[in-house]
C-alpha cells in the first residue's frame, strides 16, 4: 500500500490514508494538486470524476494484487 495524501504536502497536507498503487497512480494521473484540495476541501469524492469512477468500476473486479500501467489523464 502506498501513503497517499488527500491534501498535497506542498499544499499543507500532513493526514495521509492507504491507497493501493494502482489507485495512486490512477489519482496522479487525473489530478492537479489544486484540484486535489478543492476535493477535500469540499468533501467531494474523487469518484465525482467521471475518469475515475470507470476507473473504480474496472478495478474492483480485479484480485487486490493486480497492477497494471496506468494511462495518463490531464
């Protein structure tokens, strides 16, 4: 599992939750830092993106040790 952190380090983030690197890769690829914090800012989840939420339900079929390359969004 990575540490990922809902709010950036280099936006004054220090809470850090679980995430599998999959997962990780997946929100790099789809977020700015800035969006990043009007997320969590607002209580808006990541899977409001619609990217990411196809991205959620392709996944979750997947065995927890699956890894794939992950395409990049922005």
């Amino acid at each position: 599992m990575d540490r990922f952190h809902p709010i950036p380090k280099s936006r004054g983030g220090r809470e850090t939750v679980a995430v599998h690197p999959i997962c990780r890769e997946t929100i790099d690829a789809n977020f700015t830092a800035s969006e990043l914090v009007r997320h969590a800012e607002a209580g808006t989840p990541l899977t409001d993106n619609e990217t990411v939420a196809r991205f959620v339900k392709w996944v979750s079929n997947k065995p927890a040790d699956f890894h794939s390359a992950t395409k990049t969004g922005r």
